[in-house]
C-alpha cells in the first residue's frame, strides 16, 4: 500500500485527486488531508477516506472539523494553522504528496515535503515560480522525486525519453511546444476586455478549475507562469519554450527534436489523466476518464498568441529573463490582481497594469535564500496593493 497526502485537498486538483485514489483503494491509502477552511467537503473526505490525519490552515476551521469528525471517526487527528499544513507534507507514513495548495501558500509546505523525500505530484505552479532554483535543488539535496501534475508539463514529460541523461539538448530536442487555449477572451474584441466580468474569466470553455487559475487562464498569466515552471522542470531556456494557441485543448503540450520529430500528448480535458500517470508513473492507472473520440474531435487548431491582447504572458517572459527574485515579485503582483479582480476592485485588463507597474518598482535580486525570495514577495504584495488601491474602483 502507498501512503498519500494530498495538501489542497478540497479544491478542484485535491477532488480529482481523491476521485483516482477512490478508484485503487487496493493500492492507496490516504495518510493526511490538508485545506484552507473548508469544513464541509473536508468533512466529507474524511469520513470517505479516513486519513491519520486532517488539518485546516484556518484555525476556527479547524475546531469546527473537530467538532464534526467527532460523530464520524475519532481517530483522525485534526490539527490547525500553516506550520501544522507543512508537517502533513512531510508525514512519515505518506510516500506521496499532491501538492496542490493554489499559490504562494503552496511553497513552504511543497518544501517541507522535498525535504523529506517525498515523491512530490507537483501541481502547486507557482512553488516553481517563486523559488525554482532553491526547490529543484531541495529535491535534488534530499532525493526526493518530482512529477508533474500540470496538464502541460505532464504532456511534456510523457513525451521525453523514459532515459534520461544530460539536458533536453543531449536528448535531441530542440524545442517544447507548450500548448495553451487562449481561455475565455480569446477571440473577444480588446475594446471589450475592461469590462469583462469574474464570473465570465472564471467560465473557461474546456476545463473547470479554480478561480483564482482561472483567471490566469483568461489572461494567460497561466501560460507565462507554466513557461517559468517548464524553464525549471526540464532545465531550459525561456527561448527553447514556445507557446501555441491550441483552442480545443486536446493536444496537451508537445516536444520537439532534432531529427524533425514532434511528439505529443493528446487525450481529454479532464486532470485525472496527469494526476493518474503522476500517481502510478512508470506504471499506468485506470483514471475514469472519458476516452477521447478522435472521429468526434475530427480537426484540431494551431496559432501564434497574439501578446497585445495577453500582455501578462510577455511580463512572464520579461520576469524570467530578468531573473533572480523577478518571478517571485511577478507572482506576488499577480495574486493580488487576480484577488483584487476577483472582488471587483478593479477591471480585468488592470490586472496586467498591476503587474506591470510592480515588476517596475520592485528591484529583482539574487534568489540566493528563501528568506529574501519571501521577503521580496512580501514587497511586492504591498507595491501592488498600493495600485490597486490608487487605479481601483
Ligand atoms: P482551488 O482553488 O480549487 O483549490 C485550492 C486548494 O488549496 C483548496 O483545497 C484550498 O483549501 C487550499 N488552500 C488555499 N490556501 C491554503 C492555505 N493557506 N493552506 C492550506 N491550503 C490552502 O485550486 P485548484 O484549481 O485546485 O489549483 C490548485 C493548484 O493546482 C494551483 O497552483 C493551480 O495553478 C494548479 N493547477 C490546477 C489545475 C486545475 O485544473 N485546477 C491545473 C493545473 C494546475
Ligand atoms: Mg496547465
């Protein structure tokens, strides 16, 4: 039996997660489940999978779980706060660890759990963005194993050889080919864009996901975050990555070699295809996912991304280039956009402004220490605070 842990447990990877695990109780055992404060479907997760453990970022939440599991299962232990949500990360029973806490939040406990070896499904993102150097080298330092989980790198990975030794280049690739649906604007009018609304950024034509992701789609924040991740994870350059505008998200990212070679990854839409093969890797597991016709999907479409109409993506580029604390203080910015958006203090297209104006007011440095990488996060949530507060409604 392997143990797992899955962090971000109530949200949309979290549930998808637990849906595949559900599927081969005979081969997983769930060890510790970790959220922010959502009682109820944390609840409901416990009494389904009867971890060891549970544990709310949310002290409050955590009490009232307590109070909940009592007529449920009182062996769970509930435990409560950010330092309590780092040691499920690294619970001694656990093999395996989703990591799938959306954003910033997401880094310490994805450390804690490179630290201790863990073979890390990684689909935390913007762990890789804030501190990549400093995390591929935690997972080398303790020997710990990193799959990726984004649809993307997952497609990328699977399309590499299964042996590998030296860079891409040694492998003979000349290029990724990092697929991307341009989201719900894409052939929106610019003039139109201001006024797009949360609830229209959040309705993404092939995926359902989080909002917060969700709103990165629609920008394409996304894509440029998954540019930096796949910088990080494949050891490349931001030039070796190219980003094409795939509208039916089929084609899950692609790699290019030397030969003339493109090899690819196709399937359905749906994240219990990367989560199963990140789960069972080298092996393959039974995900419950729809199989993908290729008479009904019949034609598949390609194009360049038009940067004017997603300059978040360019920020990204100039962020990785920049580098250093760049891509951090690029996160930072974007997460309180995203939230500020979210709670409609400011238009959809400010998001990218925001951004903008942060990476040019905020120094990038050396990433030499997590304490400055945090500290320049921490910098630049209170420079972009101040736009938003300035251009805001
Ligand atoms: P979501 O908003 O649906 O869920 C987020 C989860 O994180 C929830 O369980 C929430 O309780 C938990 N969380 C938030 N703050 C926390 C904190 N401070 N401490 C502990 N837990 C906390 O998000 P999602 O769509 O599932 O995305 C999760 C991550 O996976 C993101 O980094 C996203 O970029 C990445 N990802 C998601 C998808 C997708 O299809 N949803 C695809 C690729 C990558
Ligand atoms: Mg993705």
């Amino acid at each position: 039996m392997i143990g797992v842990t899955v962090l971000g447990a109530t949200g949309s990877i979290g549930v998808s997660t637990l849906d595949v695990l559900g599927r081969h109780r005979d081969r997983y055992r769930v060890v510790a489940l970790a959220a922010h404060s959502d009682v109820e479907r944390l609840t409901e997760q416990c009494r389904a999978f009867h971890p060891e453990l549970a544990v709310m970022a949310d002290a409050d939440a955590a009490q009232r779980l307590r109070e909940r599991l009592r007529g449920i299962d009182t062996a769970i232990e509930v435990s409560a706060g950010a330092e309590a949500v780092a040691h499920a990360a690294a619970h001694p029973a656990a093999q395996t660890v989703m990591a799938a806490i959306v954003g910033a939040a997401g880094l310490l406990p994805t450390l804690a759990a490179a630290r201790a070896g863990k073979r890390i499904l990684l689909a935390n993102k913007e762990a890789l963005v804030m501190a990549g150097r400093l995390f591929m080298d935690e997972v080398r330092a303790h020997g710990a194993q990193l799959l990726p989980v984004d649809s993307e790198h997952n497609a990328i990975f699977q399309c590499l050889p299964s042996v590998r030794s030296g860079g891409l280049a040694a492998m003979g690739v000349s290029k990724i080919l990092l697929t991307a649906s341009g989201g719900p604007f894409r052939d929106t009018p610019l003039t139109e864009l201001p006024a797009m609304t949360p609830a229209q950024a959040c309705a993404h034509p092939n995926w359902v996901m989080g909002r917060k992701i969700s709103v990165d789609s629609a920008t394409m924040m996304n894509k440029g975050l998954e540019v930096i991740e796949a910088c990080w994870l494949f050891d490349t350059a931001a030039e070796q990555v190219q980003v094409v505008l795939h509208a039916e998200s089929i084609v899950h990212s692609m790699v290019e070699y030397i030969d003339g070679s493109i090899l690819a990854q196709l399937g359905s839409p749906d994240m219990r295809t990367p989560i199963a093969h990140a789960l069972a890797w080298p092996e393959r597991l039974e995900s419950g996912v729809r199989r993908l016709n290729l008479f009904d999907v019949a034609t598949l479409h390609f194009a360049a991304p038009d940067l004017a109409r997603f300059p978040c993506l360019a920020l990204a580029y100039q962020a990785m280039e920049r580098g250093g604390t760049a891509t951090a203080v690029l996160n930072a910015a974007n997460e309180v956009a995203v939230q500020a958006f979210l709670e409609e203090r400011i238009a959809f297209t400010a998001i990218a402004a925001v951004v903008e104006a942060t990476l040019s007011d905020v120094p990038a440095r050396a990433a030499v220490s997590l304490e400055k990488i945090l500290e320049d996060d921490a910098h630049a949530r209170a420079v972009a605070r101040d736009t938003v507060a300035r251009i805001g409604r």
